[in-house]
C-alpha cells in the first residue's frame, strides 16, 4: 500500500469537506494529483476545490478511477 506522502494519485472520499479540502490542497501544491467523491449537494469548499482543477465525482457508488494509489 502507497502512503498518502508518496502516492501521485491520490483519491478523497468526502472531499467537500473542510479538513479534506485543505489537505487536497497541500497535496495538490506538492505535484499530487488529486480526486475524491462526495454528496451532489454544493459545499462552501466547492469553489475552492474546482480553482485547483480537482474532479469530483457525484456519490459514492462508483468505482476508484484506475490510476488511484491511495485512498
């Protein structure tokens, strides 16, 4: 299993989240690149994470995208 400081790809679950917005964003000025799922409902966070070009996938029912190290 990769950790969160060596993986490249690393994927959020509940992304919208304060805590996981700001840790994104710390991943994402290392050169990570950053993706995660949450709920379809808009968050405050939202725009913060859609400026640093993160996708968000709608719900939590799909699979992790193939290039997906870390969790």
């Amino acid at each position: 299993m990769t950790s969160l400081l060596t993986a490249q790809h690393p994927y959020f679950v509940g992304i919208k989240g304060v805590a996981q917005t700001a840790l994104a964003a710390c991943l994402i000025a290392a050169g990570k690149v950053v993706r995660g799922c949450d709920v379809a409902e808009e968050f405050v966070t939202q725009p913060q994470l859609v400026r640093l070009g993160i996708t968000i996938d709608d719900g939590f029912s799909h699979s992790l995208p193939k290039n997906t190290d870390c969790v």
